[in-house]
C-alpha cells in the first residue's frame, strides 16, 4: 500500500507532517509527501510543485492554486496511490471530486485551522467530506465547536526526538532535571523568542513595543514570514536595540534556539482562527520547560490558565512585570505541570497512532 501525504504549501511551514511520517517510518509504510515550494527554500523531498510565489507564503493566487491542483492529481495518477492524508479543508474541498469518486473511505483529512469550508457552501461540502473519510484529525479541541458534526480524532504536535527527551519521564526521578536552566528574573537578560512563521504584525508589534530598550529583556524573532520585516523595519526606525533577527533555520535546529530563550511569546491577536488553535509553539513551550505569553481567552490561554504552564494575558500593557511574575515561582513545579499536561495530551496521540496504523495496513 502506497500513501500520499497532500500539503496545501511549503514543506517549512508544514512541521506537523511529521507527525505522520514518523508513524508511517515505524510501521515501514511506503509514502511519499507532495508540495507546493512555494518560496524555493524547500529541502527537496517527495514531489514538489515549483510555483514560486513572489510576494510571500501567503501570496498564492487563483491561478497559482489550479495548477497546484493539476500537479497534485496528475501525481497520484502517475503513482497509483492507495491512500490519501489530505492537510487543510482548502486542498480537501479542491480535490473533492477525485476524492468521491476514486478514494472514497481511502482518504484522511487533517484539519489544522478553521478556513474555508466556514463559508456558506463551502461548509456542506466540507461536512461531505467527512463523512466519506476513512479518518478525520483535528489539531485542537477549539475547533470542535465551529465543525460539521462527524468522529474526530485529535492529533497534537508532539512525538519523535523531542517528546523522547522531554516527555516519558518523572521529573522528580529524572537526574537530567536538574541539569536544565532553572531560569529566574534574577538570570538577566531574559530572553523572549518568537519562533517560525512570523506572521501577525500587530500582536507581535504589541510585545516589542512592551519590551523595547529594556536592559533586562531581549527579544528574538527567529523564522520567516509576512510580518517579519516590518517589524525589523520598524525596530530600526525606532531604534529599539533589544530585538534580533535571524530570519530561516532549518527545522533541526528549531530545539537549540527554544532552549536557550526563557519565555516563548505566541501572543496572538483576537480572531477566530488563533483563538481556536494549539500552534507548534504551543508545545515547544510545553517539552522544553519553557513558559508561554499567551492570549486569554483562547484555546492556548485557557490551557496556560488552566494548568499554571503560561501567562495568559489580554494585551501587552504590563507584560514585563507579568513575566517576571510568573518566572519567581517554583520551577520544579512548573516543569511537572508541563509534563502533567503532555501526558494528557500522550494519551490522545496513542488513539491518533492507533488510527493511523489502521489506516496504512488496511
């Protein structure tokens, strides 16, 4: 049985396909990953369609889009897949017609950010869908509320490498505890990363602005993205000195640069689509013992309140005393909370890999 993992753009911004490939790696699955490199950066891997798309990630057009869709189809015809793992209502919607008609209960859809099946017409055909799935995935519990109803497994960003090192272990047995940066407001400067995509220039604008030229805080935006070099050009002109930019890095070294911040910010502005998510920071903050700035209210602050693992805030108004706040507390029990929470989370990937391993063999 051979498998084709669909990504609706870059291999970069889609880290959460590993989920799959490391399920599929154990069980000796043959698959392949098909995408879009949308901005040429792309390590070659699997079948890519080479469409550049000049203005950004996110600059994709209608035009763009159709021949991302011919490539894809005219891919699995010459690969003769088996089974299909569709990423995103979009690529689902678009296939559907090969869907239905050739890969009917042959399919799984991962769902990852409400989009476009939220619009009238979109949304019956996104509930068909789901009904002729073999499987459907979902990324967080927030999106529950706003979906068709059908069965849906829940899927979160965690497992491989990281998991191993951070995750099943006690934190009170594991010598490896005390080796870790107990870091406190007394460790100056503390050090604030946002890392991936850099999108949202606004929220993200709100915490420079709360921490600018402050010489106990410095701020480090890793990753690329559509707001990225505004929020450098802006820094510049303002001259605010406590803000670095290091633009791409390979995914292999996304765990070296969490480890060395002290807080994750994943700050997010007040729409539907963030406020429903869990995001890849989400659980870095999470396996690397890290706390998060997040935004109340939402799926990501609910769970930061809920367990003690973050700052959940409304804006940025106080956020230097909040954070250092947050960091005088026992740090020994917050690693736990963290592992407390990940262990939930553990028992929902084993449904998701179970469901998986059934899918590839059948």
């Amino acid at each position: 049985m051979k498998t084709a993992l669909i990504l609706p753009g870059s291999l970069w911004y889609a880290p959460y396909v590993r989920i799959y490939t490391r399920q599929l790696d154990r069980l000796e699955a043959d698959y392949a990953i098909i995408s879009w490199n949308r901005e040429g950066d792309d390590h070659a891997e699997g079948f890519q369609y080479q469409e550049r798309c000049p203005q950004g990630h996110g600059s994709a057009s209608l035009s763009a889009y159709r021949g991302y869709i011919k490539y894809i189809k005219q891919t699995i015809k010459n690969e003769d897949f088996d089974h299909l793992i569709v990423f995103g209502p979009q690529m689902t919607c678009l296939l559907a017609p090969m869907l239905l008609r050739r890969y009917r209960h042959r399919y799984i859809i991962d769902y990852r950010d409400l989009s476009i099946e939220q619009r009238p017409g979109f949304r019956q055909l996104f509930a068909l869908m789901l009904r002729f799935s073999c499987a459907n995935v979902v990324s967080s519990p927030g999106f529950l509320p706003h979906l068709p109803k059908a069965e849906y497994i829940l899927s979160h960003n965690i497992g491989g490498e990281r998991w191993e090192v951070k995750g099943e272990r006690s934190p009170s047995s594991d010598s490896t505890v005390s080796n870790l940066p107990h870091l406190t407001p007394h460790s100056s400067p503390l050090k604030v990363l946002t890392i991936g995509a850099i999108r949202d220039l606004e929220a993200n604008m709100e915490v420079v602005k709360a921490l600018a030229n402050r010489e106990d805080i410095i701020m480090q935006f890793v990753g690329k993205g559509s707001a990225a070099s505004k929020i450098e050009e802006y820094c510049r002109e303002h001259d605010i000195r406590n803000v670095t930019f290091t633009g791409f890095y390979e995914k292999k070294d996304e765990a070296q640069y969490v480890e060395q911040c002290t807080v994750m910010n994943i700050f997010y502005p007040r729409v539907i689509t963030h406020d429903t998510a869990l995001s890849n920071r989400f659980y870095l903050s999470l396996q690397h013992h890290k706390p998060m700035i997040v935004t109340r209210g939402t799926t990501q602050g609910d769970y930061a309140e809920r367990y003690g693992v973050g700052i959940a805030v409304d804006d940025c108004h106080n956020l230097a005393d909040d954070i250092l706040t947050f960091l005088t507390q026992d740090h020994a029990a917050y690693e736990k909370r963290c592992d407390d929470l990940l262990a939930q989370f553990m028992e929902d990937q084993k449904r998701f890999e179970a469901a998986i391993k059934q899918f590839a063999n059948s």
